[in-house]
C-alpha cells in the first residue's frame, strides 16, 4: 500500500467535512500509518476457509 501523508489526510479530512490543521494532521499521521498497517496484516491472512464466530440463522 502506498504511504499515507498529510496532504492525502487533508484531502479525506476535508471530502468529511473536517478543517483540520496541519498539526493536527501531523499528529494524527503515526495513528493513521499504524491502523493501515494492521488492516494490511488482516488481510493477508489466509482466512477463506474460516467459519465464522457468530451465525445468523432465518427458519
């Protein structure tokens, strides 16, 4: 996945209605770089032949 940077996190922040400054985006950038990071190792898990925890059953 590409890198995440402040000018990308203004844009998103902006596109939700957000006027965040750019310390605020600063600070905000290790938080952001760190969740991808881990949605990244979620999804390279072999993970298609797990059932799942919780079922919903209609009779």
């Amino acid at each position: 996945m590409e890198g995440v940077n402040a000018k990308t996190l203004r844009r998103m922040a902006a596109l939700l209605g957000y006027d965040w400054s750019d310390e605020e985006l600063e600070a905000l950038l290790p938080q952001v770089e760190k969740s991808l990071e881990m949605v990244e190792r979620l999804d390279a898990l072999a993970l298609r032949d797990v059932e799942p925890a919780l079922q919903y059953r209609i009779v």
